[in-house]
C-alpha cells in the first residue's frame, strides 16, 4: 500500500481559522510538508513524531523548486511505510497555489490525495480590513487576479464593469507602480478606492487605504501582502482616520520625484 497525501490549507495565518478537518490531519500527519508563509503557530499542532519539511519558495529567496516538492510528495507516498503526507499551503491550495501541478504529478504516480480547502487571502484581508468583497449596491462581481505569472504576462482586469468590480490582485508588490499601471490600463479610474493588506489575520498586519492612484507611493509595506480594489473600500476609507499620506513637511520621507511615500498603520 501507499501513503495517502492530504493537499492542506493553512489559511492566513492564524491557527483557529483552520478548518477542523485541517487541524484533525495535521494532528495525525506523520509527514508535512510546509510553504514557508506557514508559522509556527499552526506547525504546533503536528505530533512530536512527525517529520516537518519546510519546501518553501518566497520571492527573492532560494527553496525547493516544484518539481522538487512533487517528487517529495509521491517519494514519501511510495517509498516509505504508508502513513499520512500533509502538504501544507497557506491560504487555499486551489487559489494561486500551484494546485494543478501537483495534483498532476500525484494522478501520474498513481497516489491517491484529498484536498482540504482553506480561507483564501481575499476573504481574510476583507474580513480584517472590515470590508466586504462583494456589495449589491456597489460590486455585483468579484475578480481574483495576480500581479505575478509564470509567463511574464500583464496584470488584466479587463471583461467586467469595472464600476461595479471588486478586484483582489494577489502578490502585487513590489512593484506597485505597475500594478497600479496595469489596473489603470484595463479601466479601472486612478480614483477608485482601495486597501493594501499585509500579513492578513497576524499580529503583524498592516492596512493602508488610498485612491488607486496612489498605490505607486506606497512603503513600508512587507510581503505577503494583498490588494482589494473598488468601491467596498470606499466606506470605511472614508469613515476612519487610516488613509495614512505623510504631511508635505521637511520631514516627509519622499521618492527620488519628490513625491511623498504613502505608509500603512498596524491593526
């Protein structure tokens, strides 16, 4: 027999946003293999006597590749005792989260697997930020993009009203000024509101609300971060004090245009 591989969403962070099937597994994993976004905190629920392997791959920094992970998957299935393998990905496994690959590389291998979907980065930044994604009166659909693809392609937005979108860019730094471009590009106003999450559901978020337009001033902000666009944003944009522009003082740390850096406050 072989070892059965249980595809695990972490969600964003915070171990009680676990699903109770994603906790149960990991209590019973005998391996678990973990993106590196995954903290300690939800890794404490994992046995003692479980092998913890972290396969990360973060922007920047060097981890094991795809094809790497997949052979670790079908490698501990097969060649080892059958036991249960937790491959561990934050967020939902299905949204941006290289699913389809090693989906395809465990049904050529002949192991069997299970998907344990997770809360997405959208709905935790929303729920975090206090927004909605979707609005009757305001956003009638919701599009979940990437500001970063294995083909080099451009951010579009294109196919809905953008007037009536709420647009979740996941990954859009560190150039911001380009996603903000590329949005602007597809039809989305350089006024419509936003909010750039970072560390959703961590005691180390942040939230900067602002016009699109403004995006490309942004600092300060560290992955993984997340973009919500539209008009949801708008309502709490203008009924709190978080849309963070420094004052135009002496003071005012400014880009090499002068134009002043936009900062994010900590929830």
């Amino acid at each position: 027999m072989t070892g059965k591989v249980y595809i695990v969403g972490a969600g964003p962070g915070a171990a009680d946003l676990l699903t109770l099937r994603a906790a149960s597994l990991l209590r019973a994993a005998d391996v678990v293999l973990h993106d590196d976004l995954v903290p300690e905190e939800i890794l404490a629920l994992c046995p003692p006597s479980a092998q913890i392997v972290n396969v990360g791959k973060r922007c920047g920094r060097h981890g094991s590749s795809q094809e790497q992970i997949n052979a670790l998957m079908v490698w501990y299935a097969q060649e080892v005792q059958p036991q249960t393998i937790v491959r561990l990905k934050s967020g939902d496994p299905a949204v941006f989260g290289r699913l389809g690959e090693e989906l395809d590389a465990l049904r050529r291998a002949g192991v069997q697997f299970e998907i344990v979907p997770g809360v997405t980065a959208a709905s935790a930044a929303a729920a975090t930020a206090q927004i909605t994604l979707t609005d009757r009166r305001a956003a009638s659909a919701l599009m979940i993009v990437t500001a970063h693809n294995i083909r080099g392609e451009r951010l579009q937005a294109e196919g809905f009203d953008p007037r009536r979108t709420s647009f979740a860019v996941y990954m859009p730094g560190p150039d911001y000024e380009r996603t903000a471009r590329e949005l602007i590009e597809s039809g989305v106003s350089p006024a419509t509101p936003c909010v750039l999450v970072s560390h959703a559901g961590r005691g180390s978020e942040q939230h900067c609300f602002m016009a699109l337009g403004d995006l490309p001033f942004v600092c300060s902000v560290t992955a993984p971060a997340i973009l919500i666009v539209g008009e949801v944003t708008r309502r709490l944009s203008q009924e709190t004090a978080v849309f963070d522009r420094p004052l135009r003082t002496e003071s005012t740390l400014m880009n090499e245009d002068h134009s002043p850096q936009i900062g994010c406050t900590l929830s």
